[in-house]
C-alpha cells in the first residue's frame, strides 16, 4: 500500500513545501502507526515536534485497554495535544469498554479525539458516527473530531451527532473534491455548515496522502461555499487553535 511514496514523502522538509504551497504556516502532525513503524511513533513524533514550531503533534492511539490510558498519561505530559484513533487500522472500536480510563482522561486533559469514520475495510459498524455521539453524551467536556464527516454513506448521521452534542465537530479532511476518497457532495457539507455553524468544522490536508493540486481543489471548493473571510479562518485553523488552547496538560 505505500508503493505510491517517494522516501522523503512525509518528513518535516517536504511538509514544509506543502505547506507553503496551500499558503499556512504549520500543521497538526499524526505520529505514524506502530504496526508500519520501527520504535514508539509518538514519542518520535513528540521529539521531532519539541524542535520544530511548525508541527503541533497529535498522538496516535495504537491499541485498546488501558494501554490506551497509559499512553495518554505518558504523551500528556511531553505535548502532546490531541489524539488520532483509526479504528480499522488497529481493530478497536469506538466503543470497547477497555477504553473508559481512556475517554475519561482525555476529558481531564480537554484533549482532542479525532474519529477516522469514512468506511475503510473491518466491521463499519464498529466505527460509525453514532459511536462518537454515544462517547460525546457520556463525556461532554471531550472534543470530538468526526473525520471525513463519515464520508458520504454516513454523512446525515454525523450531522445528527453534531447537533446532538456541542463538543463534537466535523472534520473536512478528504471529502471535499469529487475524487476523494470519502468523498462528500458539496452542498451537502455546505448545508451541514449552515446549519451547525463554521465554528463546528475543520480543515485537513491528510498530507502525504493528498498532494498539492488535491488540497488546492479542496480549497476552492471550500471557497465555493461563500463563508465569510472570518469564518473561513475558523474553519482552516481557527477552531483547531481554540481547541488547543483549551487542552489541560498534567503538572
């Protein structure tokens, strides 16, 4: 599956060009999962972040129970500030109840989860949006990212979550233009944002997966929604950033 990569895709000097090529100046950064990776992902990502301003590490979670919990405790405190749970690629659903100190540390720290939930293999009922709404209702101080908005299968029902619970958000991130891979049609995200707000929504470049011209069509169709300048900023960085400054690390 990564035949489609270069070996410089992926690393701080070729993010950089990505970046300026989309016009921001720093990014959110997910730590790559073990089971692709040789030594601990998040505590690589936590030492390349620690020298590099542009990057804001997100750690990834790798498996379930408590060693879920205990990553959480030991990334904290590091900077970590917030978290990417893929549940197909590591087998764990959203609502194992091994991951309860998890979800409730999270909430402790006020630090963002971020759903992967565009259908993608393994059992998608294990992974669909209402199983974000269910973990919203029990800890509504935890934000909650919907990625993909659930691609279009599961659009309306991240629609009906996000309604239903303030805390979760809808995450933009490879949905935007026709060829994406949890693609969503454009008036659909646009009435979603009508209705809930730009401030429930963010931007993703999903970088080395989407190259330049894919990310620039995200944007312009974006654009195509007739968001105010001021809203576009939320929905690009702004929310993120509220979100960070809002995340509690332990003394």
């Amino acid at each position: 599956m990564w035949e489609q990569f270069g070996d410089d895709d992926g690393t701080p000097g070729t993010l950089d060009g990505h970046l300026s090529g989309l016009g921001f100046d720093r990014a959110v950064a997910f730590a790559p999962f073990r089971k692709w990776f040789d030594g601990d992902p998040n505590r690589w990502l936590l030492d390349l972040a620690r020298g590099n301003a542009k990057l804001v590490p997100w750690v990834t979670v790798n498996e379930g129970g408590k060693a879920a919990a205990e990553m959480l405790a030991t990334c904290a405190p590091l900077g970590a500030r917030g978290v990417k749970f893929h549940p197909p690629i590591i087998e764990v659903a959203i609502d194992d109840p091994g991951l309860a100190d998890f979800y409730a540390r999270a909430e402790r720290f006020r630090m963002p989860v971020l759903f992967h939930a565009g259908p993608h293999g393994w059992k998608v009922e294990s992974y669909r949006p209402s199983l974000v709404g269910a973990v919203a209702h029990e800890h509504p101080d935890l934000p909650l990212i919907i990625e993909h908005l659930g691609g279009v299968g599961f659009a309306r029902e991240t629609l009906a979550v996000m309604k239903d619970n303030r805390n979760v958000y809808g995450g933009l991130t490879t949905c935007l233009p026709a060829a994406s891979t949890w693609y969503v049609p454009p008036n659909e995200i646009s009435m979603m944002i009508r209705l809930l707000g730009p401030e429930r929504f963010v931007f993703g470049a999903d970088y080395p997966w989407n190259g330049i011209a894919a990310n620039l069509e995200a944007l312009e169709v974006l654009d195509g929604f007739g968001l105010s300048s001021a809203d576009r900023v939320l929905v690009l960085s702004g929310n993120l950033e509220r979100l960070d400054s809002g995340v509690r690390l332990p003394e």
